[in-house]
C-alpha cells in the first residue's frame, strides 16, 4: 500500500479532539503513548460484546470461542516478530512487566553473588530498577555501559565489559530520550559470543521498524501494546523455548499449573507456565488488531515516513537560536529531546500546550541519562505514522511563538 496519510488519519478518532476547545490536537507525545485506530476500538467492542467468556478449560461455545481467539492474537504476534512459534510469546502488562520478569527468573535461577548484568547509559527506569532490585537482594553487580555526547554507545567499552562473571545484557533497542538506535545485532553477537544471552527493551522500536527475533538471535524481547497503537495494559515478552523451558515460573496461580497437591505442584506447558490468573483475552485480541494495521502499511513504509518526519522537523528546529537537540546519532527514531537557552521545558510544555500541541517534559524516566549530559529534563516531540509535515510546521511556529514569550 502506498502511504496515504488522510486515510491513516481517518482511522484514529483521537486525532480530531480539539484542545481547549479550540485548536486541532497536534499530539507529538508518541514515545509515551499511541492515540488508536478505529479498527482496534471495534475489535475489542466485538470482543466484550460477542466473545466474552473465561478462556482455556471451558466447555461452553462462547469460551472455545474467546479461546480459539486469544491464542490466534498469539500466533499473529509470533509472527510478527518472526517468533519460530507462538508459545515463545507470552502476554504480559506491558515492557516494564517482561523486564522485571526476565530479571526476577534469570537472577534467581542463574546467578549467584558477583554476577555481572550489563546495561546501557541510556535506560529506561524500567531497564534499571529491576536490576537494581536484584542487585540488592542478591549481591549483583551491574555494569553500564557509557554513551558519546551524539547518543551513541560506546561499543568498543562494552565489548571490554565481559568478564566471566557476566551473565546477562539488558539493553535498550531504541532509546526513548535520544532517539539512538542501538547496534542490537552486533551487541546480541558480542554477547553470544561469550556465551552471555540478551534482553532487548524493544518498547521504542516495536512500532517503528521490522523487529525480527530469529534474525537477531536474541534471547528474550519485551514490548507494551500501548505503544503500538493497542490498548494499555498489555504486553509481550518473547522468549527462546530453551531458556523459557529452564527457567523457573514467576507467579504463582492459576493457568500456570499442570497438577497441584499439597506435596508437588508440577507446572504447564509454554506458554502457559508464565501465565498466572485469568489471562487478558480481550485486549490479546485487540492488540493483534493493532499489529493487523500497522503490518497493513507496512513497517518499512512506516520507517521511511517518520525519518522524513524527523530530518523535516530536526533541520527546522536547528534554525531556532539557542536551541540545543540531544540524540544526533546517525540511526535514530523519531524522537526529539532538547532544551533551548535559558527556558525551562516545562514552560516550553504549558504554552505549547495553550496552542494544542502536546508534547513531554522532565527527565523521561531517565534520570540517570540526565546526569550523563548534565541536565534534570528536556522538552521532547516524538513523531508516529499519523502525524503529518502540517503538523511540524504548526509546531514549530507554536514554538518560536512560545519562545518570544519566555524570553
Ligand atoms: N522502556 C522504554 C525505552 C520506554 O520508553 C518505556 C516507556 O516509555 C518503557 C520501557 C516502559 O514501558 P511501559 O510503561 O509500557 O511498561
């Protein structure tokens, strides 16, 4: 399909909310979170209105019906990711909930005190505290590696990082304040080969370029539903059968059991055994919707209309004085933090926000990154499929507007 921006902007009804009832929203706050495409909003209403019932177990027609459904929304996201099967895909609250997975199962089955986990300077809080918790609880040591002023990491320290106490890498694929793409390939064959497995946090490339699993070799993968145009609350961990077969279940409860007794409790099958409770089957559905449209258009398509998004508005934001952009490395989403002379962001944000234009301010769940350039925030735009040229250009005359008021 050739990339036709009023139909895609046709899809998604947020897109035409009116902010203080008076200006077209212009909602550049993609990398937080995704406004929805109709075809998602029905699926999930046909899903609660025609297919609701309990999943796995039931004899009754409507269950076998949300069943056969849910585990279907399984396959359409195997495949998406090139998953070589569906129950290497487990359904999770989102990316923050698969981080803190991965690390609670590996650390406590795998690690011993001294071992090394490998992180990048630029994390999300999300890549950081689950690591952090382990470190306090177990005595793991976490190693960081730093990045260059332009936003890019320092392969060549983090080839030196490995020890043979290093035992796992958790790293960002794309990061949500600098926009840096991260070589995840080459880091996944470093890693290999030191017999050391991956984590990517894929939650910033998920909806903005082909994300393929077999292709990258890497171990495990997390993403959230929210920031790919699916509904909030549900995620993804992908998993290599072989580690998900070895390590130990993380909750405890229903789903996840193949018998329970007072003396052993033995455990399902995959995917199942990492699936506590009554699993999201509404919104499993709805987020293969999501992954239905976006696949539609085409994630390389997608690619190339964002970086014609990003060169447009970097190359006009370059012309306002005193603006600085951080995160200029040369593989980069559509994602831009900066900070202009002598105004706050968070001022930047109101006043932007007087002329509807939506954006982010503050550390971005980054802090530590904040420290690493000096600074307690940004103000940052992150641009998805829908958002337009008309748009940047609006942007950037709200900003310079903004800006003779500040200062
Ligand atoms: N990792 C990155 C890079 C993110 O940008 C985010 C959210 O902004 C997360 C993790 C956490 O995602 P969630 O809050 O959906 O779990």
């Amino acid at each position: 399909m050739s990339y036709n921006i009023e139909k895609i902007r046709a899809d998604f009804p947020a897109l035409d909310i009116k902010i203080h009832d008076k200006y077209p929203l212009i909602y550049l706050d993609n990398a937080a979170t995704t406004q929805k495409p109709r075809q998602m909003l029905d699926t999930e209403y046909i899903a609660y209105t025609t297919r609701n019932a309990n999943i796995h177990r039931g004899v009754h027609t409507l269950s076998q019906q949300a069943t056969m459904a849910h585990e279907h929304a399984r396959e359409v996201i195997a495949k998406f990711i090139n998953a070589k099967e569906s129950a290497e895909i487990l359904f999770t609250r989102g990316t923050t909930e698969g981080i803190n997975m991965v690390a609670s199962i590996f650390c406590s089955s795998q690690m011993r005190s001294g071992d090394e986990v490998i992180l990048s300077a630029m994390e999300h809080h999300s890549n950081i505290v689950p690591w952090q918790l382990q470190a306090e609880a177990r005595g793991i040591k976490l190693k960081v590696v730093p990045c260059f002023d332009n936003g890019e990491l320092d392969m060549e320290t983090m080839r030196s990082m490995f020890s043979d106490r290093t035992k796992l890498v958790s790293i960002c694929y794309a990061s949500n304040v600098l926009g840096t793409v991260n070589p995840v390939k080459e880091i996944i064959a470093v890693a290999h080969s030191h017999g050391v497995p991956v984590l990517l946090d894929a939650a910033q490339a998920i909806a903005h370029r082909k994300v393929d699993v077999t292709d990258l070799d890497v171990d495990f993968l997390a993403f959230s539903g929210h920031k790919i145009y699916g509904p909030t609350g549900i995620g993804v961990l992908y998993g290599k059968r072989e580690w998900l077969e070895k390590l130990p279940p993380y909750h405890g409860g229903g789903e996840m059991i193949e018998h329970v007794s007072w003396e052993k409790t033995t455990y399902n099958e995959l995917p199942y055994k990492y699936e506590a409770g009554t699993p999201d089957f509404i919104n499993s559905v709805a987020l293969a919707e999501s992954i239905n449209y976006v696949s539609n258009i085409g994630l390389n398509e997608i690619q190339a209309y964002e970086s014609m998004l990003l060169s447009y508005a970097t190359e006009q934001m370059l012309g306002i004085d005193g603006l600085k952009i951080y995160g200029t490395s040369v593989d980069k989403e559509a994602v831009i933090s900066f900070l202009v002379d002598g105004v706050h962001p968070y001022d930047l944000g109101v006043l932007l926000d007087q002329q509807g234009v939506a954006i982010r301010t503050g550390h971005h769940c980054a802090q530590p990154l904040m420290q690493r350039f000096g600074i307690e925030g940004t103000a940052r735009v992150s641009f998805a499929l829908y958002n337009t040229k008309q748009e940047v250009e609006s942007f950037i005359k709200a900003l310079n507007k903004s800006l003779t008021i500040l200062r």
